[in-house]
C-alpha cells in the first residue's frame, strides 16, 4: 500500500492494517519528511535564548534552524559526545536515524 505526500491521514489506514512493516513505514516517512525546510515558526523557536529542548517531533525542521540561527544543537540520545552547549533531546528518534 502506498500513502500520497499530500495527504497527511492517508498513512493511517495502512499503520492500522498493519499493511506496511516496520522498515517500510520508516522509509516512507523519511520520503515524506527527510528534506522538508524549516518554518518560521521553527526559527523564532530556534532564537530563544534556552540551552535546552525537549521535542516529539521526528524530523529536522528546528535543527535546521538552530543551524541557520547560528545556535547549533546536539541532537540527544544520538550525538550525545558532541561538544554544543545547547542540546536538543528526542523523545521518539529522529528521521535521520529511524528505527
């Protein structure tokens, strides 16, 4: 089964089938979200004068714009040696390593 990018509840009916497994939601997700740019929202985020962030988001948009900022994160659990002073914990993973 295969959800359209336009369509964001067109997923559902195949996560609830069980249709796709594990790898093949991931992947799609990934085609969908892996190269989205940032929002302004995401950037007025990223300006905050805050060390710390928590998200359940899985894509990149705010660390994209932390980047554009000039405030780079860590990405928590993943980069968790880098040396940021800010860091960016994701509480469900991230597109960049699924599953």
């Amino acid at each position: 089964m295969r959800a359209s990018a336009g369509s964001t509840f067109s997923i559902a009916p195949a996560c609830s089938s069980n249709a796709w497994g594990q790898k093949e939601l991931g992947a799609h997700v990934v085609e969908v979200i892996g190269n989205a740019s940032h929002y302004l929202s995401h950037a007025l985020l990223a300006n905050l004068p805050v060390t710390e962030v928590v998200t359940t988001n899985y894509d990149c948009l705010f660390e994209g714009a932390s980047e554009d900022a000039g405030h780079p994160v860590r990405v928590l659990p993943q980069h968790a040696a880098d040396h940021q002073p800010r860091w960016l914990l994701k509480m469900h993973g991230s597109v960049e390593q699924p599953g």
